[in-house]
C-alpha cells in the first residue's frame, strides 16, 4: 500500500527533481535577509521534522508506539552541554559532541529497550512515557548535572542573525540526514522486517524475521536523531532546563505530527510536522493562546476519528476514487 | 528430517501435550490428524518455537531446535503456515511474498520464485497489488502458502489450512501440496479433513487427548476400524 504510493518510478523521478531543489531553497533561504523570526520559526519546522522522522522508525513502522521519545533528546541535550561543560569547549567544538551524545541517547535506548520491547501496545507506550518522566527526575535530582537550576552553555560572539543562521543551517542537515534514513529504511528489508512485526509480530518470526533484534536497533536508530537534535538545540538555547528539553508535550507532539500525516510511509511525518508546525504557530499568532488550543485539539479528534491511517493516505485515497 | 522425541507441553497448568514423538522423513508427506483440542495446533506451534517444551526434545536435521526463538527455527528451513492463515493484511500480495523472502538465500531467488508462486497460484498475480487482507477466504490461502514457499522451506507445516474453505477449494490446495510433495518438499499437515488428508499424504498420526494413539502408512490408517469409526463415521 505504501510502496504504491510512493515508489512508483514516476513520482520517483517527480522526488529526484523536486528534493535537490527545496533542499537547496532552504539551505539559501536565511540569505534573502527575512526577519530571524522566521529563521527561528523554520528551525523549529525541521527540529519536529526530525523528531516525528526519528520516532516514526520504531513508532510507525514498527508500530511500537513510544511516548517517551523527548527523553533522547533531553539526554543529547544534557550530554552535549555537560562535553561542552567538562573540557570548557567554544561552542562550535561543543557541537562535535552532539554526536556522541547521540551515540549515548542510542546506548541508553538498548539498555531501556531490552526490556520494554518485550511489552506492547498500551504497555509500551505507558512505559517508554514513564522513562520521560523518571529521566526528567533523575536530571532535576542530579547536582553535577545543574539539577533544577538548568545548565548554561556558551554562547557564539556573533550577531542574532548569523547565530540564527548557522543553527538553521545545522538542523537542516540533521533533518535532510535523519528524512533519508527514515526513507532508505522504509525501502530496506530492515523497514520490510519491521512493517511486517507491526502487522503480527508471532508470524513474522516464523517467517525467520529476527523481531527482537529488529526492535532493539530500530529503536536505537530512532533514539540517535532526537539525541543530536536535543544537542544543537541546547548550544541554540544556550541554557538547558529539565523542564524544557524533557517536556513531555513534546514527546506526544512527534507522535501525533507522524500520526497526523501518516506513520506508515517516509513522508507523513514530514508533512504532519510541517502542516502542524504552521497550524499551531499560525493559530498562536492570530487567534488567542486558549483559543487556538482549543482548535488544535479539535483538529486532532477529527483527524484521529476520519483519518486514522493520517492526511496523506486519506487524500491519496480520494483521489484513487476519483480516478476509478 | 524432522525427529519429535518424546515432548511434553504445559499452558500454565493444563497439560497439553503429553510424550508426544513422531518423525517426518525427508520427502515424507505426513498427516497429523485428530479432533479439536487434541493438540495439533501445540505440537506444530512447539517444532516452531512459539511455544516451549517441558520435557523431551525435537531434532532437525541432527540440530536440536527445541525450545529456540522462531526465527531460528524458520531460518533452518522449517515453515509454517499458520492456523487462520493470519497474512499481513495491510500488505499488499507481494509485500506479504517478500516477507516470506526474508533470508538472504531465498531473497536472491526472490523473482524466480515470484515467477513460480504465480504460475502455482494464477489468481495470486492477478491480485498482486491488492491489500490481503481483501482476497477471498481460498486466496488468502494460497497466499499464505505461497509466502511459506518463498522462504524455501527444507519442511512445510501446514496448520488446517482447509479451515472455512468451501470442498472445492480444498481439493484445490490439497491437490498443489501433493505436486509439491512429489517435486520434494517435505509436509506435516494438520487438519481435521481425515478422509482427505490421508487420501494424498503418506504416513499418519492420529492424536488424541494430547498424544499419538495411532500411527502408520496413511493407506492402512484408512481402513483402521478405530479411525474409521471415529472419524470417517463408517
């Protein structure tokens, strides 16, 4: 079903044309000069992005729904800032460890996955939601770690504009890099493994489908992505808070963004991000805070109620009518 | 080929199977036969590894598989196609194929054997871009089947697969695993069809209350008073 829709050779080459060039109308966009507002608010479209991207590996195509996916990106946050921290690195060295702080984000996904992937459905989302929680805690307790004060990091000596420009640039490479995997995986026999657990987990494994292993390095894969993405955006905040980099809202926000566009392909998680990005921070803008909650929620129900399989395959189901 | 050395099953408390053995040769054809609840669906579910053993041991190829994870076993070359045919039925015909061609050996085949599965299974390519899950009850068979065989399976276990099919279409599919039996693959079939699966298999079991009462050449199994009485109602 997926495969149908998107991997038909002509969209492919529809995909090899249009991809080179919003990538690069992207990367261009900060020098036409717009106004930071709108820098920051795109760095914040290609940050849920990678998020909903990321989490979409284990959530979507392995349909293990983890609700606790904001605890790797608050783990790259607080590994990244406590490198920068421990060796008193410039900010752009603190950068380099975005990386092993995804690493670390991976390493404490196989040690947390091992045994709750054992768990499913309502199980595992409730468990992965606690780990949030009881990482959220453990930091807040933690004094090396800042504990309730936050930590601080450098910031660059450089204008507003450039320092808005060049983590803009860093978070679209993330995201372009973290959008391709997620669509080489859904290509691979690993995404046909893992589609194939999310249909009838017992079955697949007497097709010699290696389910546990499959789940562990899904879920590692889907940890690395949000651990760099919490890293760059503790050096963009330049101060971390327990509270914010593990906001449980944003854990269920990447859930809903691939669920609203459709978990089961490469693509809804990048047009469930992008469309949700825009509607919240539209609404926010023109229509009052309680108010545009109130809508966005609404928004929600009606997908979940009319579109369970997301926006794009309600569409593209449309259309197939109107074809017929 | 296949050697079930005396094996004891428990669900929690209940016993569901007691020193149960029995062999499949290698190109042998055997029916495991008996009524619901005798535990044939345990048995097979235990050779898989879905379930485990309590006692005793079952050996493939001189490998003890017993009591290993699934993917193992399938990996060795011992497929099942399971009770209810349970497909993937989000998965269109093909995807669900290439699932079945999930190791790297019989990837490789993966075209030839789509090609194969086609000729054996006409309907299957007409269907080939549809979702499963909407194939009729008799295609979702052979779907099931043909997912089986693309992993290229040393011995094929069929879990009933005439189970709500209409006579037609079980003489159908009854038909396709004796041709495929006689091009060498190895079958333990499990079904409640008693006339008809020791019609076209060569040995038989016969279990009831979880262990093997009877055993031997299906063609003598037919004419034995007890299965006779029991089970064709003559």
């Amino acid at each position: 079903m997926k495969s149908d829709q998107f991997s038909s050779t002509n969209s492919n080459r529809l995909y090899q044309m249009i991809i080179p060039i919003v990538l690069v109308g992207l990367a261009l966009f900060p020098f036409s000069e717009p106004p930071v507002y709108f820098i920051s608010f795109v760095f914040w479209i290609f940050l849920y992005v990678c998020l909903s991207s990321s989490w979409n590996l284990i959530g979507g195509y392995a349909g293990y729904l983890s609700f606790g996916h904001v605890a790797f990106f608050g783990i790259g946050a607080y590994a990244t800032a406590m490198f920068g921290k421990i060796f008193s690195l410039s900010v752009s060295l603190t950068l380099l460890g975005t990386i092993p702080a995804g690493l670390i984000a991976s390493l404490i996904a196989i040690i947390v996955g091992y045994p709750c992937l054992r768990l499913r459905g309502p199980y595992f989302a409730v468990i992965t939601l606690c780990f949030a929680f009881v990482s959220q805690l453990t930091v807040k307790n933690l004094e090396i770690l800042g504990g309730a004060d936050g930590l601080w990091l450098k910031t660059m000596d450089v204008s507003v504009e450039i320092n808005r420009t060049i983590f803009y640039e860093l978070m679209l490479a993330l995201t372009s890099v973290t959008v391709l995997v997620s669509f080489l995986v859904g290509r691979s026999k690993f995404g046909a493994g893992l589609r194939a657990i999310k249909e009838d987990e017992e079955v697949a494994q007497t097709m010699a489908v290696n389910a546990p292993r499959l789940k562990i390095t899904a879920f590692a894969l889907s940890a690395f992505f949000p651990g760099v993405a919490g890293g760059i955006y503790a050096c963009y905040l330049s101060y971390i808070h327990p509270d914010v980099v593990f906001d449980v809202n944003m854990s269920i926000l990447q859930v809903l963004m691939a669920l609203f566009g459709g978990a089961s392909s490469w693509i809804g998680p990048v047009v469930g991000a992008v469309s949700l990005t825009v509607v919240n921070e539209g609404l926010s803008t023109f229509v009052k805070a309680e108010l545009a909650r109130i809508i966005y929620g609404c928004l929600f129900i009606v997908v979940i109620v009319f579109m369970p399989n997301g926006i794009l395959e309600f569409f593209s189901r449309r259309t197939k009518r109107i074809d017929n | 080929m296949l050697e079930i050395k005396g094996i004891s099953v428990s669900y929690q408390q209940h016993r569901a199977l007691t020193d149960v053995s029995m062999v499949v040769e290698k190109n042998d054809f055997v029916a495991l036969i008996g009524s619901n609840g005798a535990g044939k669906s345990t048995l097979i579910n235990a050779v898989s590894g879905l379930n485990k053993i309590d006692l005793g041991s079952i050996v493939f190829e001189e490998k003890i598989i017993s009591n290993l994870a699934p993917d193992y076993v399938s990996s060795l070359g011992v497929i099942q196609v399971p009770e209810g045919r349970k497909l993937f039925p989000q998965m269109t015909v093909e995807e669900n194929l290439e699932i079945g061609a999930y190791l790297p050996e019989p990837r490789k085949m993966y075209s030839r054997n789509l090609g194969k599965m086609f000729e054996l299974f006409p309907r299957l390519k007409e269907r080939r871009r549809q979702r499963s899950g909407s194939l009729s009850g008799g295609e979702q068979q052979m779907l099931a089947i043909a997912r089986a065989l693309m992993a290229q399976p040393k011995l094929l276990m069929l879990d009933e697969p005439s189970l709500g099919l209409a006579p037609i279409v079980t003489l159908e599919i009854f038909k396709i695993l004796q041709e495929l039996n006689q091009t060498g693959l190895s079958i333990l079939l499990v079904s409640q069809e008693v006339l008809q699966s020791l019609n076209i298999s060569k040995r038989g079991y016969l279990l009831e209350n979880g262990g093997i009462n009877l055993s031997g050449n299906s063609s003598d199994l037919l004419t034995d008073p007890r299965v006779k009485e029991s089970y064709l109602g003559l």
